[in-house]
C-alpha cells in the first residue's frame, strides 16, 4: 500500500471510531437516569460524556472534517466528513466547554458547508443528498452557535 491509501484507511477508521465515541456519549445523556450518579460503581453519564470531550476527542473531530477526497476519493470523504458532522454536533458544546474556545468547530463546519455548497460543479452529487448534507451542515452550525 501507498502512504496515501494507510493514511485513508486510519482516516476510515478514526471515523468509524468517533462515530462510536459520539452514540456512546449520545446514549449517556439522553439516557442519563439509567446511569444513576456514578454511586454505583459505574461511571456517571458526565463522566461518561467528559471522557468522549477531551483534547484528543474534539481534535479528532475537527481533523476528520478536513479529510481531503484524493486520499480515500470523493465519495469515502464526503462520508467521512458527514459521520464527522453528526459527531461535531453531539460532542460540540462539550468540546467547546472543554477547550474555552465558544467557536470551537464553526469555522470547520462552515467550510465544510461551503464545499458542499457547489450546486452545478461537477461533483455528481444528488440534488436531495446535497440538500440532506446541507441541512446537517446547518443543524451542526445551530448547535454550535447556542
């Protein structure tokens, strides 16, 4: 394998990973009273949710929003970048409250937006897809900006 084709499968892979770490810290807060407080030997959901918002977490998220597609080609990144988003919009205000850094994310987000953005261009996107991928862009942007 070529440098370039390593880098796309950890790029795959980190992305599969964050995807997890995101339903993992969804699940704790929407199902926090199933947690309990941490008493019981377990972790409790803020933990549980601090533990997926750290440095390491929230870099990994913004990272995979700049996957470039002549790495793992167009449609792998456009993948990678969407399973990024819905992780930046369930990590964000953690992220953001972890790093004291209130736009933590938006400028990513918003380029991402940009390149999808590109009705006309050429990039054989779906009309409806591209309209989906433009309103996570947007939802992911609402939740930052709160």
């Amino acid at each position: 394998r070529t440098d370039a084709s390593l880098v796309g499968l950890d790029r795959k892979l980190a992305s599969k990973v964050l995807s997890l770490g995101e339903d993992v810290a969804t699940d704790a807060a929407l199902h926090a009273e199933d947690y309990g407080d941490g008493g019981g030997g377990g972790p409790s959901p803020g933990t549980i949710v601090g533990s997926f918002t750290t440095e390491a977490w929230c870099d990994l998220a913004l990272r995979m929003l700049s996957t470039p597609g002549d790495w793992i080609g167009d449609v792998a990144a456009r993948g990678v970048k969407e399973r990024a988003l819905r992780s930046a919009s369930a990590l964000g205000p953690g992220c953001a409250a972890s790093t004291g850094d209130d736009s933590w994310g938006l400028e990513e987000v918003i380029r991402v937006r940009s390149e999808w953005n590109r009705e006309g261009s050429g990039d054989g996107l779906d009309p409806s897809y591209r309209r989906e991928l433009l309103e996570l862009a947007d939802g992911v942007l609402h939740v930052l900006r709160r």
